[in-house]
C-alpha cells in the first residue's frame, strides 16, 4: 500500500511541473524517498533507487504524468518562482479525495527536492495523511550495465520504463525475486 500512494502522489506531482519542467540531466540518477504517512504503522524507512535517464524518457514520464491526472483530477495548478516548480491537485482515487501539494527545488540540471504533501479523504488503507520527500541527484553517465529507462527499486527489481505508458514497458511480475540492492547516494 505504502508503494501504491508513494507512486500515486509521484505521478500526481509529475504533471505539476509538465508546463514549465526543466530537462534534466542525462545519465544516471540516484534517488532517495522519504515517506511519512500518518498510519499506525508509522513511516517506513527511506528508500533508495537508481535510474538512467535520457530526454526521451523525460518526455515519456512528463507525458504519462499529464494523461494520468485529466483522468483522475478535478484541479491541477502550477506555478514556477525562480527555483522552486509549486503544484496544487485535487484528484479521486476509488471513493478517496486526494488533496495534493508540491514543491519542487531544482539545483540547476543535476538535482532536485520534490516535497509532497496529501489527504485522503475518506482514508485509503488507513492513510489519512502523508508527506513524501524525493531527492534526485545526478551521478554521471550510466553505468553498471544501465541503459536509458532503466530502474533499479528499493528491492533491486531492474525493469525499464520506456514504453510503460504505451503499454509496451518491461514492468515486473509482482512476484519476481530481487537481483541486487540499489546502491545508495552518497
């Protein structure tokens, strides 16, 4: 459940920077996210995933993002204040109004910090509130057998986004076994 909010309010986010979004380095790109969502079960721990990303990739992702929200949102409003991309979203998911801001930070081409907060309401699975943290950092050039849309999860699941949104990505099976962890950021 806490993947499924964690990329519902990603996608949410996304478009909110479609309008005026920088291009962002190409390459391989370390992420880190942090999710607080107010549950019983507390938040879990950070998690780190690595990507390689070129600009077609960009477009695809900022592409998916728009189409996703015209389905599922009733406002989505952005604003750009020098370094800083502000998004506002209200969006249904089931029964579920998820009321959304973000904000993204940019450091030039090779950084950025998207703070996410949402309510749901009624709860999904619990979850009345949540505020995710996605820190991005540019590393250099793909490495490590990586090519442009590869995603190495939290979980070491490898897979490739490109296509994803025409239904021609390589998603993995549910129940596909890890191959090796991501390495973190330094």
């Amino acid at each position: 459940m806490r993947l499924c909010l964690f990329a519902l309010a990603a996608t949410l986010a996304l478009p909110c920077v479609a309008q005026d979004y920088p291009k962002l380095k190409s390459g391989q790109w370390e992420l880190v996210t942090r999710m607080n969502a107010a549950t019983a079960a507390g938040a879990p721990p950070p998690t780190r995933s690595t990507m390689c990303t070129d600009d077609a990739l960009q477009k695809e992702m900022m592409s998916m993002g728009a189409g996703t929200t015209k389905e599922m949102c009733s406002k989505n409003e952005t604003k750009r204040d020098g370094n800083q991309i502000i998004g506002t979203a209200e969006c249904k998911l089931g029964e579920s109004k998820i009321s959304s801001r973000s904000v993204m930070t940019l450091i030039g081409d090779t950084g950025y910090r998207t703070e996410i907060t949402a309510t749901y309401d009624p709860p999904v699975n619990g979850t009345r509130e949540s505020r995710i943290t996605l820190e991005g950092k540019y590393v250099g050039p793909c490495r490590d057998g990586l090519v442009p849309g590869d995603f190495i999860g939290p979980n070491g699941q490898k897979f490739n986004l490109k296509g994803i949104a025409a239904g021609k990505g390589q998603m993995p099976p549910p129940s596909a076994q890890p191959k090796s962890p991501a390495k973190a950021p330094q």
